[in-house]
C-alpha cells in the first residue's frame, strides 16, 4: 500500500471515529468531499473494506446500502424502518450464543445482532399523526 493509499485509509477512518450515525460509505465520501478532500467514493469503499478485515472498524450489512461503526467491540444496534437511522444498544453482549453455535460444530468469531421497527422519534411521529388524523 502506498503512503498516499495509507494517508487516504487514515482520512476515511478519523472521518468514521467519533461519529454514531453508522454512515454508508457514500456518506463518508461525502462528508469527506465537504471537507476538500480530494478522494473517490471507490477509495473510500477500499479504505473501509481493508480497515474492515483489519478488525478497525466493523460492518453492519443493511439494505440498502452497508454501514460502518468506529466501534468495534461486539455490541447490538437497532435499525428504525422508517427513518433508516442505526442506533447503538447499550446492552450486554451474549457470547453463550456463539457457545451454543459452536456446539452444532460451526466456528464462531462474533455475531451481530440488528433488532429492526420504529426508533422512539419515528413511534411519537406516528402516534402523533394517528391521534389528530
């Protein structure tokens, strides 16, 4: 990897770090077009892939598009339907998952669990909506 390809990774991954939103790589790229940065969308798709097997960062694959999350240790998210947004849980990790996988003879690393429905934002609209219609 050149130092210009390894300056690019670094850019893509400070842009990631610190953000909660779970952006999509066009996301980034845009974010990072903002900024002036001088990178293509297929630049940002390699940083994050290659920084992706190196463990940096993780990857949550949703429709339409994957997103991506500075946090890599294991945690769970929930994805709101209707306003796409990915919100971190704060609650525990259950690694007896991977335990109880490992005994039908698969090799687990991790899991990833995404709980899907409507944020609590999306809910109050909803709700809102349907008491004054």
């Amino acid at each position: 990897m050149s130092r210009q390809e390894k300056g690019k990774r670094a850019r893509v991954l400070k842009e990631l770090q610190g953000r909660k939103d779970h952006p999509t790589a066009e996301e980034l790229y845009l974010s990072l077009r903002k900024k002036g940065e001088a990178i293509s969308l297929a630049t940002v798709y390699r940083a994050l892939r290659s920084l992706a097997a190196e463990g940096q960062v993780t990857t949550l694959p949703l429709a339409p598009a994957d997103r991506f999350d500075p946090t890599t240790r294991p945690h769970y998210h929930f994805h709101c339907q209707k306003c796409n947004r990915v919100f971190d849980l704060d609650l525990p990790y259950k690694p007896e998952l991977d335990h109880a996988i490992e005994r039908l003879g698969f090799s687990v690393h991790h899991h990833t669990l995404v709980f899907h429905g409507l944020c609590p934002a999306c809910q109050k609209r909803r709700n809102h909506g349907e008491s004054s219609a």
